[in-house]
C-alpha cells in the first residue's frame, strides 16, 4: 500500500487538474456569484431593516408626541369644562340670589301697600267714629265722662263690625 505508482500518480494529477479545471469553468463562478448574489440579499435586507427600523423609531416619536399633545388637550378641555361649570353654577347662585332679593322686595312693597292701605282704612274708620261720636256728642250736652263712656262703646262697636272684619 506504500508503494508509490508513477501511472496512478500522472493520472491522479491529471484527474485533479481536469476536475479543477471543470470546477473553476463551470461551478466557481456560479458558486461565486451565488455567494455574491447571498451576500448582496443580507445586505438589502440588513438596509432595509434598518431603514424600517428608522421608520418605526420616527413613527413611535410622532406617536408620542401626539399622545402627549392629546393628554395636553385633554387635561386643557377638562380645565375648561371645570371653569365653565364653575361660572355657570356662580351665575345660577347668583341668579337665584336675585332672584330671593326680589322676591323679598316685592313682599316687603306689598307689606308697605297693605300698611298704607290699613292705616288708610284705620282713618277713614276713625274719622267716621269721630263724626259719630260728634253727632252724638252734639245731640246731648254730656259731661267729660260720658263723652268717655260714648267713645269707648262707639270704639267697641266698631272694633266688632269693621275691624274685625279686616
């Protein structure tokens, strides 16, 4: 097995440089522009990977930023709508307060009207008392304390008939 052949060494040296020959022909440069080719694919997909990532880094920061303006917006709209409501529940108190005011100055004129108008019935009805009490005194000569005693009945006549009417 050590024995070395001249024939099967020529013909194995021949063989090889045939084969590589026909390798380096046919199948290196295909080998090697597949590989090329490989290489040139990561290469894009690596590129385009990248720019993706880019975009969806940029895509995240704009989404951020429009989270952010929106809670901004929120948080305004909200202040908003607690001003609104406060003004509007001042202006109803305040409302309602004038309201109450009013109301009270319309009872307190209708007070005064019904005061007026009592004590102008009071002095229609006194003047009318003292015109009968003057008939009467005129009618007889009556001495100081009849004239009490006439006054005091006309008075409770009165307070009987008109006054307790009112």
């Amino acid at each position: 097995m050590l024995e070395l052949n001249p024939g099967l060494t020529i013909w194995t040296i021949v063989t090889f440089l045939a084969l590589l020959f026909l390798l380096r022909k046919f199948a290196w440069k295909p080998v090697l522009k597949a590989l090329a080719d490989r290489e040139n694919s990561i290469r894009e997909s690596l590129e385009r990977a990248e720019h993706a990532k880019e975009t969806a880094e940029r895509i995240l920061a704009e989404n951020n930023k429009r989270l952010a303006q929106a809670e901004d917006d929120s948080q305004r709209i909200l202040a908003e709508g607690r001003d609104a409501g406060e003004r509007m529940k001042q202006e109803i108190a305040q409302k309602a307060h004038d309201e109450a005011r009013a109301m009270v100055e319309r009872a307190k004129a209708e007070i005064e009207r019904a005061k007026r108008a009592a004590i102008q019935e009071l002095r229609s009805e006194v003047a009318t008392m003292a015109i009968t009490v003057a008939e009467k005194i005129l009618d007889q000569r009556l001495d100081p304390a009849q004239q009490a005693k006439i006054i005091e009945k006309e008075i409770a006549e009165l307070s009987k008939t008109g006054l307790s009417n009112n």
